[in-house]
C-alpha cells in the first residue's frame, strides 16, 4: 500500500506548476550585450601574425588585410632571396 505526499498534507500546493498564458517573468528579459572590455583591438602586425599561426598564406594574409605580400613578409621577417 502506498501513500501519496498529497494525503499526508492536504493543503499543501500541487507539486505541478501550472502556467498560463498570461504569466509573465517580473523583468523583460535583455538581449546579451558585451562589455567593452571583451573587444580587443589588434595592430596589423599582430593580426598578420595570428593569421600565419592559423596556417594561411602569405598571399591569403596580403588579401585578407589589404597589404602587399612585401609588406606581410616584412611583418613575419620573411625575406625573398
């Protein structure tokens, strides 16, 4: 024989929530915005460098960023010759 929680405690809520349509959270909730601090801002040479690491070109880097190639291998300490 079993005993139910709802027959121990009579005027106790129902354990299931009820919702309608009308319920409604106390605040409107706020699209995620980011902070300033979460942006960072990097030099050319950096990003020429990030890029390299990632495994692109040279010439996919020179496009990417609108520099020459010269201008990425001097970056990289790359010479031609």
């Amino acid at each position: 024989m079993g005993t139910s929680i709802s027959s121990l405690f009579p005027n106790a809520p129902s354990t299931a929530a009820k919702t309608s349509p009308n319920d409604a959270p106390t605040q409107p909730a706020r699209p995620a915005t980011k902070a300033p601090s979460d942006t960072v801002e990097l030099s050319q040479a950096q990003q020429v460098y990030q890029l390299f690491n990632q495994g692109q070109r040279v010439s996919q880097i020179a496009s990417s960023l609108s520099l020459s190639v010269e201008a990425v291998n001097n970056y990289l300490n790359i010479s031609n010759g």
